[in-house]
C-alpha cells in the first residue's frame, strides 16, 4: 500500500529515507525499510514485512497495512539523538515516553536531516 494512503488528513511527508531499524524487544537484529516523517508520526514501512514477530511489535506500537507497517506518535517520544556508529553511519536514536528505545541506521547526512524533522515536532 502506497504512503500516501495511510496517511490521516492534512497528513504531509516532510522526508523519507530507507533505514534499518532495531527494536529492543525483538530477537531478530534489524529490519530493511523506509522511515517516513511526517508533520504528525514516524511512519516505518517495512520492506518484507515484521512476520511472526508482528503480535510482538503490536504490543508496542499501531501496526498499520497488515504486517508491514508501523506508526510512532509524536506525543510518545521523550527525545531523539544521533549516536555515531562508523565512519560514515550514524544512529537515529529514538526515545519513548514508555522507557524503550528505537534505533534507526542510517547513513551520515539522512540522520542529521531526519533528527531536524524530529526536533520540529517535539517541542
């Protein structure tokens, strides 16, 4: 299903970027995907899917598009940060109100664009 038809109304996408993401409570080490950020969530669209795992990420976040896709509320966010990783590779590092912690890899200029977006919105 295409972005823009899960997006709410007056929804816009302020930047997107295929990212990897890694969640605490998961056994699996990451998912291939495409961040989305919009003036009102983090929309995470995963490229095959959450699979047998998706029940676990349900408990944590709305789960949108059968199994595929995640929305993160602006409101559930305490903070976010970039954290170095490599060379070249940083970590968008992002905080909930709940205590966990979601890490999105990207590459060095998409964090630092992605975390402008963030910090638009948390104030």
């Amino acid at each position: 299903m295409p972005i823009t038809d899960l997006l709410e109304e007056n929804e816009t996408i302020e930047g997107d970027w295929a990212v990897h993401v890694v969640f605490p409570f998961h056994k699996q080490e990451f998912y291939s995907g495409e961040l989305f950020m919009t003036n009102k969530h983090f929309h995470f669209n995963a490229k095959y899917g959450f699979g047998k795992e998706e029940g676990e990420i349900e408990e944590h976040f709305r789960v949108v598009d059968h199994d595929k896709h995640i929305v993160i509320e602006y409101d559930q966010i305490e903070k976010v940060e970039i954290k170095k990783r490599a060379i070249l590779m940083n970590d968008l590092v992002v905080s909930l109100k709940s205590n966990e912690i979601i890490t999105f890899r990207f590459g060095f200029l998409s964090a630092n664009k992605a975390l402008a977006v963030a910090n638009k919105h948390l104030a």
